[in-house]
C-alpha cells in the first residue's frame, strides 16, 4: 500500500513538470500564431502605405507640372498685360499731344476761319472789287482758297486721329480689363496648384511617417517572434523557458480587441459627470456583470478597490506600458498573474456616474493615449 502510494507520488511529481512544460508549449505557440498574423497585417499595412505613396507621387509630379503650366500662364499674361498696359500709356500720352496741338493752333485757325466767315458767300467777288490789279485778284483769291483747304484738312485730319486714337483706347482697355480678369484667373489657379500639391507633399510626407513606424513596429514584433520559436525549440529539446513568453504592446496599435462590449459613454479627454477634470481614459457602457477582457498580454500589477476607480485591475504590458479596468464589480484575477489578452480580468459594475460601464484606460511610456486609436475598429 505504501509502495503504491510512494509510486503515485513519483508519478505525480514526474507529470507535473511535463504537464507545467506542455502548458508553456501551448502558451508560446498561440503568442507566435498572434505575432505572425500581426506581422502579415503590418505587411499588408505597409504595402497598401506603399502603393499609396506611389500613387501620391505620380499626383504630385502632374500637380508639379500643372503648376509650372500655371506659372507659364500666369507668366505671358503679365507680359501681355505690361506690354497692352505701355500701349494704352502711349495712346493716351498721343491724344494729350494732338488736344496741346490743337488748343495751340485753335488761335490761328479761328481767326482765318472768322475773317473767310466776313467775307461771306460774295467773299470772292469783294475780294475782286477792292483790288485793281487783276493779277493781285486772282493770286490773293488762290492763297484765301488754299489756306481755307488747309484749315479745313487739317481739322479733318486732326479729328480723324483723334477718332482712331479714341478707338484704339477703348480697345485696349478693353483688352486690359481682359487681362486684368485673366490675370487674377491664373494667379488663383497657380495658388490652387501650389496648395495641391503641398496637400500632396504632407500626404506623402504623413505616409513615410507611418511607413516608418510600420517597419520599426514590425522589427519589434518580428524580434520577439524570434525569441518565440527559439523558446519553442527549447521547450521541444525538454528544456524549460526561464523567463514566460511575451509581446509587445506597440506593434498592436490599432488592432486591440475592446475590453468589454458596449458604446462609449464618454472618450479619451473629455470631462464626465461625476468628475471635475478631463478624463485620461474611456467609459464603456455594459450590462452590471457582463465581463471584462485584457486586451493584450500582461502581468497583473494592481488589483484591489482604488480611490475614484472602484475595483480596479491593472496590467502591465513591459516598456513602461499599462492597461487599466475600473469600475469592476468583481476582480477575477490576482496580483503577480501572468494573463493573456482575451483573458477575462472581471466583470461590469457601476461606473462613476451612475450607469453600469467599464473605465478603460492605457498607458503608452508612461504616458496615457486615446484608446480609440489602439483599439481595433468597430
């Protein structure tokens, strides 16, 4: 009987280790199985970044093109405008001239006109009888002629440019209104252009921010996958992990699973009743005793009731990154536990402002962040 019983116990004490080891085993493969799915999401991640990029690229060298296009435009309308602008000037400079010649003239003009007017429509025939030379007659009678001729000519003349001219100003303002109007066109269509494509240059300047990001995340998980399939080695050769298998929290960013179900009642920096400054966390609303979830691996670094959280579990994630649950009408998990993501760290009960809700919050190096944006997508 005592040699029996001295058997189970051997037995026992050589299961327990094996038992502890296939444990171990199982643990470390569902942590590498979770680290290769989030490795192939941040390659699909980054190659969708990629094409993006390229794609923003080539925008960004026709909206380079188009600009310089623009400028061009905006480039041979101000030099039509400056050369319609010199035209007009002159114009106008020409008209000053020919009303100064005519202002001028206007004395002498007048006064023949005025003189020739006296003589009448008999002018001739008086200009004949009081003059006794008949050589005198028709010399004087040609030179009243001429002159008349000339006046009358040179006012013709003098009002057809004057005409031209003033024909010539109303096309050229017109045609400067024109190119003031097409001028302002291209100078917003340049502007437009400009701020196109310096949209187009932060996009992709964003884009190499993440792209950068994805690959430093990726190194990081990818490390600790490595430190996975050596600790699955070891635990195949029989020997046991010395220190528990683990993943970082930052390579998860954006695909945590949400603590609990439920809307939320109020998000990261925004004050709730019941509270006198902004919130570090999130409020979930849920049934009183509906569970809640860890949403990542992690020990349990407090667990117990805590002043304006209620029962409140923390875990902690390693790098200075930590999750907190308040609010909790029961704790279902101890200080020192090592948990894993899905792992259930209590239940809903009644939240701060009346209403049943889970306080959820995370700490991010040492620094708390909006959860929304590490946890996945509803």
């Amino acid at each position: 009987m005592m040699a029996a019983a001295l058997a189970a116990a051997l037995l026992l004490s050589l299961s327990l280790p094996l038992v502890a080891q296939q444990s171990d085993r199982v643990r470390t493969e569902a942590l590498a199985r979770r680290a290769t799915e989030r490795l192939q999401s941040l390659q699909r991640e980054a190659d969708r970044l990629a094409s993006d990029e390229r794609t923003l690229i080539g925008d960004l060298r026709k909206l380079e093109l188009e600009r310089q296009i623009k400028a061009e435009e905006l480039r041979q309308v101000a030099a039509e405008h400056s050369q319609v602008a010199t035209q007009l000037a002159s114009t106008n400079a020409h008209m000053r001239q020919l009303q100064e010649e005519e202002l001028a003239a206007r004395p002498g003009v007048s006064a023949r006109l005025v003189e020739i007017y006296k003589l009448g429509q008999g002018r001739y025939l008086r200009l004949l009888l009081s003059t006794s030379d008949l050589q005198q007659v028709g010399r004087a009678s040609r030179i009243v002629g001429a002159l008349a001729k000339i006046d009358r000519d040179r006012i013709a003349a003098h009002q057809l440019t004057l005409n031209e001219l003033q024909t010539t100003r109303s096309a050229l303002e017109m045609r400067n209104r024109r190119l003031e109007v097409l001028s302002g066109e291209a100078r917003r269509a340049q502007a437009a252009a400009i701020r196109a494509a310096e949209a187009h240059a932060d996009l992709i300047r964003d884009i190499d921010r993440r792209r950068d990001s994805n690959a430093q995340l990726a190194g990081e998980l990818l490390g600790a996958q490595q430190k996975l399939q050596a600790a699955l080695r070891e635990l195949a050769n029989g020997v046991a992990a010395v220190e528990p298998a683990v993943l970082p929290l930052g390579p998860f960013r954006g695909d945590l699973e949400w603590p609990a179900a439920g809307a939320v009642r109020f998000g990261f920096g925004r004050a709730s009743a019941g509270r006198s400054t902004s919130s570090n966390g999130m409020e979930i609303a849920g049934e009183e005793g509906a569970l809640a979830f860890a949403v990542h691996g992690g020990t349990v670094a407090y667990a117990d009731t805590f002043a304006g959280f209620g029962n409140l579990v923390i875990l902690d994630h390693g790098s200075q990154t930590f999750s907190l649950y308040g609010n909790l009408l029961d704790i279902a998990v101890k200080k020192g536990a090592r948990i894993e993501h899905g792992q259930t760290v209590g239940t809903v009960g009644s939240s701060v402002t009346g209403p049943s809700g889970l306080y959820f919050e995370l700490r991010v190096d040492g620094q708390t962040v909006d959860p929304l944006q590490w946890l996945r997508k509803r």
